[in-house]
C-alpha cells in the first residue's frame, strides 16, 4: 500500500525518528497537559463557582469547559517538537493550501451523509429527547463551535499529526503507523466508570474512525479530512443529539440512554457501517 503524498507530513520527522523522542514527547505533552488541567479547574470565580460549572459536561458552561480545556494540550506538544524533533507545530497539519481544499471536498460530502442519517429511524426503544431550548442552544453554539475546533484539533495534531508521522518517518510498514494511534485514540475512549462491561466494546468505533481518519491522512498528506469528520462526528455527538447525560450540556437534543445499557452494543455495526460510508465518500471526493 502506497502512499505517496504522505511525505509532505514524514519528511519532517524524518530528522529525529527516534522512538525515545517519540515516547518522551508524549509524556511531555501528557504532563503539561495535566498540569495546565489541574490549575485550570481549580481556578475558583467567587460565589462558590468553579471553571467546571458544576456537573461534568451536563450543563452548557460545564461541557464548554471540557471542550476547551482541550487547549492545554498546545503548549506541551510545541515543547515536545520543538525540543525533541527540532518541529514546528504547523509541519503535522501538511500544507494549508492542500488542507483546505481536502477537507473542504469532504466537510460538502460529510454534511450530506450526516443529513440523510437524520432521517433514518432510530431504534423503536430509544427516541430523542429535547435537551436545551432552541434559543438557549443558539446562545451557547458559536462558543461551543469554537471549543469543539478546540479539542478536535487538539485530537488530530496528537494521533493524526505527531504519532503516525513520527512513526511513519521509523517504519515502512503502515500496519504499524496506521494501526497504532488509532489503538492509542481509541483507549482515549476507554470509560469503564460509565459504560460498564460496554467500555472495550465502545472502543470500537473510536479504533474504526482512527483507522479511517489516519488513512485519509495518509492519502492527502494533510489533516484536512481527518479534521473535517472529526469536527461533524462531534458536533454530532455533543452539540446537535447526545448519547446519554455525560457531555450532553451543549447539545440540542439526547438520547435517554445510558452507556451501560447492554442493548447498546447491538447498534455498534451500523455506528461503524456509518463511518465506514463516510470513508468510502470521503475517498469518492478526494478521488484518492
């Protein structure tokens, strides 16, 4: 399998490839990012009040905060480039001209196959319920449109960007550096504390979007696509129809569900089916 355009984002791995490097810039960027974390939310704003705002991800300013805390992830993965790999952080996003028009071609063709998917039925068990009034929705979307970018970038320059390019640049196969951020993407996933004896099964379609993401990538030599599905997966899932309380705050509508429901697990092939459309389309827009 070949992937030519791909070294527009290898070359500048190339320099450094070390997997030492590699693995100390993730404990970099991880402990910079807990630490920013941790005196983010711990910031008290008077009155009793936290950034959190109460309920982790259950009202509007609390799933905000999440989102946007996302940004902490920035500064450890500029050091960790620029001490250990002699990177600029531009060089995991390949060239902007070229992401722009990639994910571009496949945001026209996502927002069309998100749209049918609304009109499709649901399980008979399980319906939407209304979460925020319309106009409070409204309020908080810019906001929340804004964080979400946020976090998905954030997301993409990590697994995307910095994991599979750096490894790329150390091995020729891509069954190590297509498969692996996607493993470490989906284990970001893992949530026993909610999902139970669900939570290696809800790590599926999170391994399946990483696969599907990190081959667009390598196709386009350029994040893109992978930002274009990521952002309209999430907007998805957390600001338009939220699966269950967790991260429900931003969103319009949710699913009285709960992600220890073992029905849930039943409705993961189509889940991954629907992703797997959306790679096929992404591919026919690309022509890649």
């Amino acid at each position: 399998m070949r992937y030519p355009a791909y070294e527009s984002l290898i070359a500048p791995a190339r320099a450094r490839p070390q997997l030492w490097r590699l693995a100390a810039g993730l404990v970099l960027t991880g402990a910079v990012y807990m630490l920013l974390l941790l005196g983010l939310f711990s910031l008290d704003l008077g009155n009793g009040m936290s950034v959190m705002g109460g309920g982790l991800g259950r009202t509007p300013a609390s799933a905000l905060a999440l989102l946007a805390s996302f940004a902490c992830v920035y500064p450890g993965l500029w050091l960790a480039l620029r001490w250990l790999h002699r990177r600029r952080l531009r060089t995991l996003f390949g060239p902007g001209r070229d992401m722009l028009r990639d994910g571009g071609r496949v945001m026209v063709v996502a927002l069309a196959l998100y749209g049918i998917s609304l009109f499709l039925p649901g399980p008979d068990s399980v319906a939407p319920e209304p979460n925020l009034a319309l106009g409070t929705w409204l309020g908080w979307l810019v906001p929340g449109l804004l964080a979400l970018a946020v976090q998905i970038t954030a997301e993409e320059l990590v697994f995307r960007g910095y994991v599979q390019s750096q490894l790329a640049a150390r091995f020729r196969s891509p069954l190590v550096w297509l498969v692996l951020p996607a493993l470490g993407f989906g284990l970001l996933h893992y949530n026993p504390a909610d999902a139970g004896d669900n939570a290696p099964w809800l790590l599926l379609p999170a391994i399946a979007f990483g696969l599907l993401a990190a081959d667009l990538t390598a196709r386009c030599g350029n994040l893109g696509p992978a930002l274009a599905l990521h952002f309209l997966n999430n907007f998805a899932a957390l600001l338009l129809l939220a699966p269950g309380e967790e991260m429900s705050g931003l969103a319009l509508y949710r699913l009285p569900i709960e992600m220890s429901d073992p029905g849930l697990v039943s409705h993961l092939p189509v889940e991954i089916g629907l992703l797997f459309i959306l790679w096929l389309a992404a591919r026919v827009a690309l022509r890649r």
